[in-house]
C-alpha cells in the first residue's frame, strides 16, 4: 500500500530518546518528509515502514528495497531523517506493515469461515489431526520475506543506526544513557507458561519443581473460563513458590479479537478475571492479537504479540526483542519460538533454534522469553528438551550476567526506567527518578564503524 502524505518538518526523538534515556537536550531529531509515500525501505542493516522521502515499495523483499540516502546530522548531534522514526516504530510494533505486505495467509485454515469452523470442533479433534491441518496452513513460512526469521530486530537496527549518525556528529565523543536493564544486568530472560487444558494444569506442580531445581520462577497463563476448573487452592500454590498467575484469554476459543463488540463483551469479563486472580499481564489464546484494542483490557502488561510470527496462524511479529509502550500497556514480547511449534510444526526435539534465537537477542541485549506449555511437555521425550533448555538457560544467565525476572518485575522496571532521567551533579552525571539505585549509566561510542556500549563503571 502506497499513499501520499503531506509536507512536514517536525522534532521526532520521542521513541528513540525512549529507548536510550539519554539527556534531555543532547540529541534532537527532525523529520524532513517532503512529497513522501509510504510503504518499505532500507535504512542501514534495518528495514522500516512507513512514508519516507527517499522511496518507499509495496513489497517486503529486501533485494527490492529503496535506501535511505539523505540521512545526515550536524556538529551538534542533531539529526535530519527523510523519514518519522516514531511512525516506523509505531507500524512495525503494532504489526501495521502487515496488511500492507502480504494476504492474511494461504492454505486450508485461511478464510475466516474455516478458522471459525476449525476452533468450534478443535477440542474434539486429536492432536495428530490439529497438526496436520496447522503444518497445512502454515507451510509457507519459511518463504515469508518479512520479518526476517528467526529473530527480526528492525526496531532496534533502526535506533541503532540512528545513534552511529549521532556519534559520527560529535566527533565519536561518546554519549551516556540509562542501561537497559536494572543493575548492570547484559540482557533478561524470562519464562511463562500458558495452562491449556485439565491435563497441563495438574501437570503445574511439577512443572514447578524442573523450574525452581534450575533456579527458575515462572508466570503461569491461566485460562479462567470452561477449559477447567480454576480454584483458590491452584492460584495460591503458584504464587506461594513464587511463581506469577496471569490470565489466558476468557475461554481459549480463538475469537476474542474476532468482532469488536463482543471483545467488549469478553474484555469486561477479563478485566473481572485480573482483579480475581490479583493478576497484571495477559496473553491471548494462539496469540490471536489486535494492538488497538489492548488497552480495553485493562492490564498492565500483555505479552501476546510475537517477535517473528511466521509460525502462528496470525501473521505478523513486532521486530523487536525490548519491551514497548501500547497507550498504557507495556507490551513484552515472545521472542523465542513456542514449543508447539518447535514440536510439532518444525518436527524438531533439539535447542538448536532457541539457542540461535537466544544468540541473537543477546547481541542487541534485548529480552528472551519463553511460552512453555505444560500441556506440550507431558510427553517423556519433549520433557526432556525442556529440561535441556532450563539448563541451557541457567548457563547463559551465569554467562552472560542475564536478568531472569518475572513479567511482572519486566513490567515495572520498563515503567520506571521510563520515567528517569540523567542529570548533572556537581559535576558528575547521575540518574533521578523512582528505581534509580537499581540503573545505571552507560555510554554509546564507536569503534571504527561498530556500535559498541560500556557501563560508566567499566
């Protein structure tokens, strides 16, 4: 989709200043769009979507892509974009590139008649058959240009080439802001586990005992309606070993997102659900997703919008591995592939893909996260790859110095790094603002052409 847009030239720092919380003034950003259309383009290593005014394409292919040319900045550390990177973040987070790039897929589950169909007979129908008839559907991802598999960072590519013209204008001088993540940590980790049926919640207590045994806490998705009984008894035995309790949908029939007023409907039952269980975050059922409507939800925090979604019947993925503002909400993003889908769409029983995908999001120090079914792990054999995977967890947290948080603590720490600033005292640089004792700063430089951060005790 290709439209014209006005003429403007307005400050636009406003996402990346969010992202590195750097000093207010140090960095301005000016949006020069001309006669711009919008659509996909090239902006160093990243690809954007949105109006620019060095060329935009309709197609998502990278080999067909325009580049951006005009960027520049000037001895001050300002730059002059020919494109809005709050609106290419904006489209790309909230997955509005989508429909712009490719049909809401192919295949036998495609058309909306089908899929209601499908989920009103999918408790009846055994797993050998539900997968068939998902591997149908889905057999065209790994020829889905966009978002790149496995881990796409476009977002974060797009700060990070935005922050190498800053650094090139100040002469390589380096440039402090508040560290990603609290104490020093190089990334997080964290793990949730959706509760599908009868047989995944009596399977909680164990699933407890493999996660604590390697060092773990783990949020649990519980689905408070008709899947299975949800007691006092089940909540409090999760949050008694430390564990965190969201809710899963309403009912995990695959409509909740289907017709905006039933989502009213169901959301007032959510918002019910949330204050029953004392619970925060949210997830979807199938990771079903509309990002306009999440605030009426009511939650603090959801963690329904996939990184890369090749692998799930709603195409898409919000090409970042950072947690992200939606109005009020704080979106944490799955980053990693489910474990139905590595079992039973892939076929695949190693960690080779989650380790890749764990590489990955490492070197832009982003966040991991995980959705292990309880559900999907009954089995000897996909037990044991999770068990493997907790254990290769524990190595990269000792490893890499990862943060393994719950959502919950992810959640507020995003909400107050959002609201700190660095300072001048007495001559030296500090961090104000609630949680401060827990940041620290750092310092964005170059070496030779690559982006590089140090912690300032370093």
């Amino acid at each position: 989709m290709v439209t014209n847009r006005t003429s403007e030239v307005r400050a636009a720092d406003l996402e990346f200043r969010n992202h590195y919380r750097y000093p207010t003034g140090s960095v301005g950003v000016h949006v020069s769009l001309g006669s711009a259309l919008c659509g996909f383009f090239r902006f160093g290593s990243s690809i954007g979507f949105g109006h620019c005014a060095d060329g935009v394409t309709s197609e998502s292919k990278n080999s067909k892509l325009p580049i951006v040319k005009t960027a520049r900045s000037d001895d001050s550390g300002q730059l002059e974009l020919p494109f809005d990177p709050n609106e290419v973040a904006d489209n790309l987070r909230r997955e509005r590139y989508y429909s712009s790039s490719t049909s809401q897929g192919s295949g036998i589950l495609s058309a909306s008649w089908i899929r209601n169909a499908y989920y009103t007979v999918r408790k009846f129908l055994p797993v050998h058959v539900r997968k068939y008839l998902q591997r149908a559907r889905l057999a065209d991802w790994d020829r889905i240009p966009f978002p790149s598999w496995p881990v796409d960072v476009s977002v974060d590519l797009m700060f990070e080439e935005m922050m190498r013209l800053v650094l090139n204008a100040r002469g390589g001088s380096p440039l402090p802001f508040i560290w990603f993540w609290p104490h020093g940590h190089s990334g997080a980790m964290m793990l949730t586990h959706d509760v599908e049926e009868a047989a995944g919640r009596d399977f909680c207590p164990v699933l407890m005992d493999l996660v604590e045994t390697a060092g773990f806490r783990s949020s649990f998705q519980i689905i408070p309606e008709e899947r299975y009984e949800v007691t006092t008894h089940l909540l409090d035995s999760l949050r008694k070993r430390g564990h965190e309790v969201n809710v899963h949908d309403l009912n995990h029939d695959g409509h909740l997102f289907r017709e905006r007023t039933e989502f009213l409907r169901r959301a007032a039952r959510i918002r019910h659900y949330l204050q029953d269980f004392r619970a925060e975050g949210f997830r979807s059922a199938i990771l079903y997703r509309n990002s306009e409507w999440i605030n009426d939800l009511g939650c603090a925090y959801d963690m329904s919008i996939p990184n890369v979604a090749h692998l799930d019947p709603q195409r898409g993925g919000c090409c970042t591995t950072f947690p992200y503002f939606l109005g009020d909400v704080i979106e944490l993003p799955l980053t990693t592939t489910q474990d139905y889908s590595l079992f039973h769409i892939l076929q695949k029983h190693t960690l080779d893909l989650w380790e890749q995908q764990m590489k990955a999001i490492l070197q832009r120090h982003g966040l991991i996260s995980f959705n292990i079914h309880p559900d999907y792990i009954l089995s000897r054999q996909n037990r044991s790859v999770f068990v493997a995977l907790l254990a290769s967890m524990a190595a990269h947290r000792q490893r890499y110095n990862l943060w393994a948080a719950l959502p919950g603590e992810v959640n507020k720490w995003w909400r107050m790094r959002a609201k700190m600033e660095i300072v001048a005292d007495g001559g030296r640089l500090t961090i104000r603002g609630q949680g401060a004792e827990q940041a620290q700063i750092a310092y964005a430089a170059l070496e030779g052409d690559r982006l590089v951060y140090r912690l300032a005790d370093q």
